[in-house]
C-alpha cells in the first residue's frame, strides 16, 4: 500500500493538474483541448488516490486504517472462521512468503506472511 502522504501528494498533484487545465481551457483557443486532457489526467491521479488500496489486506484493514503487516498482509489474531489453506506464494514486491486463509462459509480471505 502506498504510504499515506504519498497518496495525498498525488491527490495535490490532480488538484494542481485540475487547476491549470480549467486555466488553460479557460485562455480559449487552442489551449482548450489541451486543458481538458490536463483535467481528465488530474482527475485519474485524484481518483487513483482516493481508490488504491494493499492487494493482500481486507476491505474493513482498509476502512480502519490498520497499518500493513509484514508483506503487505494483515497482522494481529485472525478470527477462528479462517482457516490455512494449501496456496502460499511469494509477493514479487516484499519477497515475502505469504499464506492465503480462507473462511469456508463466505469464501472471504486474508493474507499473511510466514516466517
């Protein structure tokens, strides 16, 4: 995940590309076009800020802002509806081996890493 001010430098960065382009669209003429794809692109880094998320923690490690484990998984106890399964993998980003639990019922998981 990325860390937290680098989430909000890029949303300032869409702000600031949101801003020159109803400026240059603003000018008239030919600057038009180019300041409306100025703001589709600050519009994509905002919403890229706002959307991104870990890809081994759970939406409500997200919602919390729970700070990631080691590998990008989730720390702390894991509520007994999740079970070890079989799959383990090694995250191309940490190097990490991870292991994937699942809850049987809702076929919900959660990633963490071994060792």
């Amino acid at each position: 995940m990325l860390s937290s001010w680098i989430r909000w430098l890029a949303f300032g960065i869409g702000a600031l590309l949101i801003l020159g382009g109803f400026a240059a669209a603003s000018a008239g003429g030919s600057d038009v076009a180019a300041g409306v794809e100025v703001i589709v692109l600050g519009a994509a880094f905002m919403i890229a800020a706002v959307l991104q998320h870990s890809r081994y923690r759970s939406d409500s490690a997200e919602l919390k802002h729970e700070e990631p484990g080691p590998g990008g998984g989730e720390e702390g106890l894991l509520e007994p509806r999740f079970l070890p399964t079989n799959e383990v993998f090694v995250d191309p980003s940490s190097r990490r081996r991870m292991r994937v639990f699942v809850d049987p019922r809702t076929g919900e998981r959660r990633y963490r890493a071994e060792g």
